[in-house]
C-alpha cells in the first residue's frame, strides 16, 4: 500500500512552531446539572508535543485522555487554562486551530450509504479544500482501499472502516493527526497494517498523538510517551528515559541439580525458588552487577543449565505510575 501523504508545510523551516502542540494549565470541570459534585477532569494539565514526533498519551479509563483530546478538537470547551495548535490558540484562532488538526475517533462513524470517495469528498468540502485541491484517490489507496472507492461504506469489512476513518481526518493535510485507540477490538493483522501507515505518514512529517491501551505498541512505535492518570501528568519523558525510571532487573536461572531451599550466601539479593530447578534473582543494576549475582552462585556451586534476563518495560513504568487507578 502507498504512503498517506504528508501534511502540507511551510517553505521555511524557521516558520515552523517548534511543538505541534502546547497546552498550559489546561482545567477541565464538568458541573452537574442536579445537585451532585463538580468533577475536575484535568487539573492544570501542562503538556508539549514536538513537531514531527509520534507521541503516545497513555493512562488508564476515566483518567482524562479523551476530554484532553476533544478540547483539542473542539468537541470540549475548556473551564480554564491555554492550549495551541501547530502555534494558533485554539480560542484566538479557533478556525486555523481547527484546520491544523485531524481526529480518528474510537467509534466509527461513518454513513454506511455513501461510497468512500463521497464520504471523503464530502469531508473536505466541511473543511473548505477546493475542488481541484482534494487528494480523495490518493487518500484511498494509501490506505488500500482505491478499489472500494464506489462501493457504499455498509458493505465495507470493520477493517476496511477503520482505515477509512484514517483517511477521512486526512483530507484537509493535516500537520497534527490524533489516534485514538485505533486498534480497539481489531486484529492482529489489521493493527499491523494500521501501525505501518501510521510509520509511513510519520515519517512524511506528520506529527501523530496516539492513545492506547496496547502498551507494548506504545513502547515499540512512540519516541515520546505521557502518562496520565487522574486528570494529572504523572509522566511525559522520551519512551527511552522512561523505561530507564524502573531500577530493576529480573534473572532467571534454570539450574542442573534441585534444590530444597535457597543456599544462605543468596540470601543477600532478593531471590525466590518458585521451582527446585529454577532461581528467580531480582536486583537493581545501579547497585549491583549481574556478575556479582553469578559469582555468589559459582561460590555456592550451583551448576547452570540456562538463564535468561528481563528488563523492565512500559507496563511495568505505568503500572506503577497509574496503581491507584482512574476514577470516571
């Protein structure tokens, strides 16, 4: 399948923001309409997306992602706090804010009795894009469906309805495209192929704002990741600082002989014996070396079969950022 093409852009490099997107003391308070509490959805919510990188807003349910992204949208008003896109405020110059961003919902929303050029063509025409200036084919076949483009939408695979949805924020070319949960109740290979446009239109220069639930796909696809539970950022850091917060390590040794118990000179790490041929050795990398741990056993004549190590990954980071869970 073709690339998704590239949002349009300046000449000049030096006119470009340097953050495709910037939200300061962002608050969000839903009032009720009885007499029940005021809830605060985002608490002064700070948040700097660079252009051009693929940026993952993680967090558990309820904890305000999708409040923060329809303020973006302009599907939320905000109570208070300032937020801008690709450099225009989104209440000074809520049109140009407006233009600069395209959203992929979780639902799929699309009129199941219009073909996907229709529903494209009638898509960039809400967005002004003239006539002559509309990408619908090469939209369409980006995202593989140039050859259903006279079929109506109902008679389209939930597949083939997700990539349209893609190329339907695209219409406008967009330098801040917005994914939320994309891969919700897809398969393998679907996500896979979604995950492959989503690179390439990266690539191309779009900047890209995923949220999901996957985080080994966070992990593998966004160089920058925020953590955001309770209408708080409890984490926004490089995917690689973040994975470097997590001072842990985990040692698996499977062992020739059993063992009845753990020898005593182990008794100085943080060991379990879950199975007489197996020591599970956890330990902090910044205070001890994995040849210390090997040298212990050597002296306890323990004889090795195999072992294995495991580094701590993004579920471990968010785990433990987002415990107490979310609360809406």
């Amino acid at each position: 399948m073709a690339a998704l093409p590239a949002a349009e852009r300046s000449p000049s490099p030096d006119s470009l923001p340097a953050n495709a997107v910037e939200v300061r003391g962002l608050e969000k308070i839903y009032k009720p309409s009885g007499k029940g509490l005021a809830k605060r959805a985002l608490k002064g919510i700070d948040l700097e997306i660079p252009r051009g990188s693929l940026f993952g807003l993680l967090g558990p349910n309820g904890a305000g992602k999708s409040t923060l992204i329809n303020i973006l949208a302009g599907l939320v008003n905000k109570s208070g706090g300032k937020a801008a896109i690709w450099g225009y405020d989104i209440d000074r110059q809520t049109r140009q804010a407006r233009s600069a961003i395209g959203v992929v919902p979780q639902e799929l929303n699309i009129d199941p009795f219009f073909t996907p050029a229709e529903l494209l063509d009638l898509q960039a025409g809400l967005y002004g894009v003239p006539k002559g200036e509309r990408i619908t084919e090469q939209l369409l076949d980006a995202v593989g469906l140039l050859d259903k483009k006279e079929a109506y939408a109902r008679s389209l695979s939930g597949g083939m309805r997700r990539r349209l949805m893609v190329a339907k924020a695209m219409v406008h070319s967009p330098p801040v495209l917005v994914l939320d949960e994309p891969t919700a109740g897809v398969d393998v290979e679907l996500r896979q192929q979604l995950w492959a446009h989503v690179r390439a239109l990266n690539a191309a220069g779009t900047t890209v704002l995923l949220t999901t639930h996957y985080l080994e796909e966070a992990e593998e696809l966004c160089d920058r990741i925020a953590i955001i539970n309770h209408g708080a950022v409890v984490a926004c850091d490089t995917t690689r600082n973040l994975l470097g917060r997590l001072d842990s390590k985990t040692l698996i040794v499977e062992l020739t002989d059993p063992l009845d118990g753990i020898p005593e000179p182990m008794g100085q790490f943080q060991v379990d014996l879950p199975h007489p041929h197996r020591l599970v050795v956890r330990y902090r990398p910044s205070e001890t070396r994995l040849g210390d741990v090997l040298n212990v056993m050597n002296d306890c004549g323990l004889r090795i079969t195999d072992l294995s190590t495991e580094e701590t990954d993004l579920e471990d980071i968010f785990l433990q950022l987002t415990r107490d869970g979310g609360d809406d």
